[in-house]
C-alpha cells in the first residue's frame, strides 16, 4: 500500500514542474501522455499479476527452479514486448494522440514526450516482473524499495531537469526513462543477492512447453481483463466530457479521490495475491480460505476507513483541489459517490487478488467483461439522469466485480481443493 501510494505523486510533480513554465500547450502535452503510458503499461501488468502468482505457488509447491524460471521467463516476454512498443512507436503515436484530440500545439509537445518515454517501454514492463517475483516469494519490503526508489529518482529528476537544467517536456520524459533504469538495475542486484545464480535456468526447464503455454493462456486472459476495465474508465472520461466543462471539471477533481483509493486498496490485492497463491502451490485447503477470510476482513476494515476520510476531509479537500466555486459545488454535489466508492471497491480488489493468485484468469476474464456489459447497461438506463447516472453506473461496475467473483468463488474452490 505504501508503494502504491507513491505511484500518483509522479503525476503530481510532473504537473508541477511542466506547469511552472507557463506553457498551457506542455501542461496539456504531459497530461496526454500520462495518460496514454498508464493505460498502455497497465494493459501489460500482467506481467506482474501473473509473475506474483505463479511464483507464490512455485514456493507453495518448494519449487525453487521454477521460481527461477518464472525470474526469467517473464523478463524474456517484458523485453519482446516493449521492443515491439518501441518498433511500433510511430503508428502508436499517430493513433493514440489522434483520438486525445489535443490541440495542434499540445499534439506537439505531447510527440516530444512520447517519443522518448517509450523508449522506457523494455524497463518499466521488466520492472513489473521483478516486483512480481519478489511480492510472490513475500519479500514486499524489498518491492516497496525498488518501486520508492523509481519514483523518487522520476521526481527529483524530472524537477532537476525541468525547472533546474529547463529541460521542457524532454526534460521529463528523459526522467521517467532514468528512473525505470535505476529500478531495474537495483532490481536485478537484489533477485542476484536473494538467489544463488537467478538467470542461470536450464533451457528445458525455461522452455517447458506445459509451463509455458499455461503463462501465456493465464496472461491472455488477464490481459483482456484489463482492457476491458480500461474500456470501462474510458468510457466514463468521455461521458463526463460530453456534460459540460464545469462537470468534466468536478470528475477530474473526484478521480483524484478514487486514485488514491484505488492505488492503496491495490495493496489488498497484491497481499491476496501471493498469500493464496502460496496456499495454492502447496495445496492447502485451510491455508488458502484462511488466507481468503484475513483479506477480505481487513480489507472491509481499510475500505471503512478510506471511506470515512472521504466523507470527513473531503469538501476541504475538493476546495484546495478548485478555486472555481461552481466546480467545487459540482463536486460537493457527487462526492458521496466517491464516499461509497472503496466500500464497494474493496471487493473488487480482493477477489480480484484471489482469483490471480489461484490463476482462476479464465473466470476473472469472463466475469469481467460482463461487469463491463452491466456497467454500459446501468449508464444507458439512467443517462437522463446525466452525471448521477454515470456514476451510478461507476458503482455498479465496483459492484458487479466483486460481486460476480464473490458468487464463483465457492464453485471455483471446492473444484481446486477436493
């Protein structure tokens, strides 16, 4: 949680150094890209779901070449990945900043800033193999390190480079490069120090054809999940868009608050994922629904608590967030959405969790495209009711995922531990 809650400040800084030049058209090329790169790497963090899983169970099952292996294996499909990325840059860019629809000036800088950070696209994918490796033999607090150490030095460089060398929006792309390197680095000195020999696999064991092909079925799966959940948050900037700028104002200033959220119960998930991905590897029943109960209730706990700093700190917050006061009353007007949101949320997180530790892909895939289908079903009932209905159906999403897995999970249990 710690780590995750890191992950937003880069934005943060990033947003703060460009906008300290003056320049509108760099301020709106960094907030293109940002977005851009999120929902590309995101499409790809399977590589650390996955990773996180697969190796949990390989310790579960005390397979210590098959933790190596997987080291291996995954910084193997990470390279081929992100230099295909790199290779396909020119068309990604066209279509990419094509549908932002930026302005010709913004579309510029936006290019500048793509044309380097992508060449981050082999680190930051290998990056989420290593923290998955490392969260899946339960060493967070090493993770945390490598994940702290990336953004710290994203931060310190791009506000060096920026404002201190005037850099401009290369300045902060060439940082975020950095940064995934020195992470990288530091992560491959410490998988060095933790394990005798890590990338010494045998061929046979890195290429065993059953292994192999079951990574790549269980990455698929989790790979289109993740589209569909990006189509899903997509969907819901463009709605809030097409309502007026002083609406697509108040969801940017709540997106904030449901970042945060997302990003610290994200934690649960990670927790859940090596704990019963443990308890699957070394098929124990107790383990396993132990691990299941302990996730759930302290989750249910921090989604209280995130819950009620929303509703406690959050006109405050939204009034140091705008100066506009009709943004702020639109805000206000919505901000219950966001106090209900984590405790919806947190179901969400944790299944999902669950799911990927016991690599149960197959149904997290499939109940997650139809989590989507009842969100655009749950917006196309209310539309008339604008902005309450989006968000209606925003919940509807958080709850028709945990509560879609919720269901399977006795069936999908009783099946792995008989």
């Amino acid at each position: 949680m710690v780590a995750n809650l890191t992950t937003p400040l880069i934005g943060i800084v990033s947003t703060i150094a460009i906008g300290r030049l003056g320049d509108a058209t760099l301020l709106g090329g960094v907030a293109i890209t940002s977005v851009i790169f999120d929902c590309l790497f995101w499409l790809f963090a399977f590589l650390r779901m996955s990773t996180v899983a697969f190796t949990a169970q390989a310790l579960g099952a005390v397979d210590e070449e098959e933790i190596r292996a997987l080291l291996v294996r995954g910084l193997i499909i990470a390279a081929l990945v992100g230099c295909a990325l790199i290779v396909l840059q020119a068309p990604l860019a066209a279509i990419l900043l094509d549908a932002m629809g930026g302005s010709e000036g913004v579309t510029r800088a936006a290019r500048i800033y793509f044309g380097i950070r992508i060449w981050s696209a082999p680190l930051a994918l290998a990056n989420y193999v290593v923290l998955g490796w490392l969260i899946g033999q339960a060493h967070a607090g090493l993770a945390l390190s490598i994940q702290i150490a990336i953004n710290l030095v994203n931060m310190v460089l791009t506000l060096a480079l920026v404002l201190g060398l005037d850099g401009g929006i290369a300045g902060a792309a060439a940082a975020a490069v950095v940064a995934e390197a020195v992470g990288l680095v530091m992560g491959v000195l410490i998988a060095r120090r933790l394990a005798h020999e890590p990338f010494n696999v045998p061929r046979a064991a890195l290429f065993e054809r059953a292994k192999l092909l079951r990574m790549l079925t269980v990455n698929r799966d989790i790979m289109i999940r993740t589209a569909a959940l990006i189509t899903a948050f997509l969907f819901f900037t463009a709605q809030g868009a097409r309502s007026g700028d002083v609406v697509l104002a108040a969801n940017a200033v709540l997106n904030n608050f449901l970042l945060v959220s997302a990003f610290f119960l994200d934690g649960l998930a990670n927790a859940a994922q090596q704990l019963c991905g443990n308890a699957y590897g070394a098929r124990d029943r107790a383990a396993f629904s132990g691990a299941v109960r302990l996730v759930t209730l302290w989750g249910f706990g921090f989604a209280l608590a995130v819950s009620a700093a929303f509703a406690l700190s959050g006109p405050s917050l939204i009034h140091a967030m705008t100066t506009s006061e009709d943004v702020r009353r639109s805000a206000q007007d919505y901000l219950w959405f966001v106090v209900v949101s984590p405790l919806l949320a947190v179901f969400a997180f944790t299944y999902d969790g669950i799911f990927i530790g016991a690599t149960w892909a197959r149904d997290m895939r499939n109940l997650m495209v139809l989590s989507l289908l009842i969100f655009l079903a749950t917006w196309f009932a209310l539309r008339a009711f604008g902005n309450a209905g989006l968000w209606t159906a925003m919940l509807a999403l958080y709850a028709a995922r945990g509560g879609l897995q919720a269901l399977r999970y006795p069936a999908n249990f009783h099946a792995s531990f008989r």
